[in-house]
C-alpha cells in the first residue's frame, strides 16, 4: 500500500510562525521538572502557566495560522509532552540550547527554525501514538481515517462522496461513517465543508477573487461561496478583507 503523509497538506496550507519571545508573549515553553523534560504547549492562551513544575529553559510564541486555523482549533489547550523516551525531540531541544548559550549572529532567525522543527515533531509523535483529542487530530491519529483526511486535506475541490472517502480508507461506508463521527466527532461531509470553508476564507483575506476561490474549492460560484460564508459565519466573505472573522 503506498505511502501517506498526514501533516504535509496541513502544515503547507497553515504553516507555523515561531518567534523567541519573554513569558509573558509566549505559548510554547521547555520545561525541566522533577520527572523530567516537557514540552508545555496553550496554542490559544499566551503566558506561563500557573501549575509549571519546574524552570524553563526555553519559550517561544507559535503561530498557527490564527485562532481560527484548523490545527489551533484541533489542538487541545494544554499539551504536555515529555521527551526523555524521545530521542529525536531531545536532539532538537539540544540544538536550541546551543543557539541560546551561544548567541550567535543569526540566532533567533535559528531557534524559530528549530522550534518550527520541533513542534512538527511534537505532532507526528501524538499522532503515531494515538495520544489526541477528538476531532481532527484524532481522524488523523487512525491509519484508516487518516487515508480519507488526506485526500480532503490534499484535493479540497473535489467532488468527494462518503462512498469515495469509504473507498479511500479501505472501508464499508457504514462502518466509516460510524467511525468518523467516533473519532472526529461530526460527519465527513460536514468536516469537507468546514476544510472548504478554512482555505477559502484564507484565500480571500489574502486578496484572491471570490469566483476564483469558488471555482477552486468546488462551490462552483461565487455566489454559493457567499451564501455558504454568510450561513456559517453570518458575514459576506468580503469582509475578509477588512479584518479577521471568527469561523467557529
């Protein structure tokens, strides 16, 4: 069976901004407690948290694509995560402590790399484990699931039936169904539609043509592009373009 990545379509279409910032700005934190290093992370809520145990060694604010993206709204709102077992987010950790003790020129151009580095990571280690919350993250953490989210994730603009999301995930479309709505909490063609609506509110903010983005994202005009933007947010897409609009 051919290879799949779960994050690729995702991270390219909502990609990470990492910035070093002070504890007050930051959502990302690394901290050395009795029972070891953790990673803290409040994708929605900046500032330490009350309950760290132990120092930080490191902190830094990550930006998802605004509160609104997919995967800020997937995640839950505090991550803990610890990284004695994980060899691979050990390294990295390392990599930036030695950017911060060091201080060389370009450092923080450097520790945003590595922190971009270590949040995908983060993911792909939550997710091979099966350790997320309901709903998108937890479509993707199943290997059957996974098949028909990338496919929705990677061609939007297509067509997709529950038959042919069955189909790609090698599944009755009974029992696809029953374990969608199991894992991800709503139906797929409900979370297609809500996928949709995410990247064609993105391109418009950006600027593009409202037909252009219809056409693009199978509303087939902009007028049902309108009309499903004003059903679920109660605004007109154009108003995108004035300033950030809430899609929950």
């Amino acid at each position: 069976m051919a290879s799949f990545d779960r994050l690729s379509a995702l991270m390219s279409r909502f990609a990470l901004g990492v910035e070093v910032v002070d504890q007050q700005a930051a959502n990302l934190f690394v901290v050395d407690g009795p029972d070891g290093r953790a990673i803290w992370l409040r994708p929605k809520v900046q500032g330490l948290p009350e309950d760290i145990a132990g120092p930080v060694s490191f902190q830094a604010h990550v930006e998802f694509g605004g509160p609104d993206a997919p995967l800020a709204v997937a995640l839950p709102e505090l991550l803990v995560h610890p990284v004695a077992d994980d060899k691979e987010l050990a390294a990295v950790l390392g990599l930036m402590e030695a950017e911060v003790s060091a201080r060389r020129c370009g450092g923080p151009s450097v520790l945003a790399r590595l922190a971009e580095v270590l949040i995908v990571r983060l993911l792909r280690a939550r997710l091979e484990r099966g350790d997320v919350p309901r709903g998108m993250l937890g479509g993707l953490a199943d290997p059957r699931l996974a098949r028909a989210f990338v496919v929705m994730h990677d061609r939007p603009g297509e067509a997709w039936s529950n038959d042919d999301l069955a189909h790609e995930a090698g599944m009755s479309r009974s029992r696809f169904l029953a374990r969608f709505r199991e894992a991800v909490g709503t139906s797929p063609q409900a979370y297609l539609r809500g996928w949709r609506l995410a990247l064609a509110s993105q391109d418009v903010a950006r600027g593009d043509r409202i037909d252009t983005v219809a056409r693009r994202y199978g509303y087939g005009s902009g007028e049902a592009l309108t009309h499903m933007f004003r059903r679920e947010t109660g605004q007109a897409p154009i108003t995108l373009r004035q300033g950030p609009v809430s899609l929950s």
